[in-house]
C-alpha cells in the first residue's frame, strides 16, 4: 500500500459524507428548478387553454352572427 492511501484511508468516511452533503444539496436544488420549470408550465398551458376556449367562444358568436346575417339576405322580409 503506497503513502497516499495510509493518509486518505482514515479521511475516506468524512469524504463520503461531504459528497453526499453535496448531493443532498444539488439534487434538492435541481428538484426545485424542476418544479418552479412545471408550475410556470402549467401556467402557459391553463392561460393557452383559457386563450383556447375564448377563442371557440368569439368564433362561435361570429359564426352565429354569420348565420344571422345569411338568413337576413336571403330572406330579406325576415
């Protein structure tokens, strides 16, 4: 056994115990990236769907104002 592993041997477990420390740490930190990413996600997606159906709302108010005005020239006594 060289010198260097009679000096890291008796260092080895506080090592392994940082590393996981750093671990802990970096692993809780991309999970709340992760998390705030998906609520601001949901976010784009609930206002979309929002923009969605006052989309289907406004076309279907045009469509029947369309109606309205087809049966009004092709009937004008109406």
């Amino acid at each position: 056994m060289s010198w260097q592993w009679v000096i890291l041997i008796p260092m080895l477990p506080d090592l392994i115990s940082q590393l996981r420390q750093v671990e802990t740490k970096l692993y809780g930190e991309i999970e709340k990236q992760i998390s705030v990413a998906r609520q601001k996600e949901e976010e784009v997606i609930y206002a979309s769907n929002t923009w969605v159906k006052q989309l289907a709302e406004i076309r279907k108010d045009f469509d029947l104002i369309i109606q309205y005005i087809t049966k009004a020239t092709a009937n004008p006594n109406t």
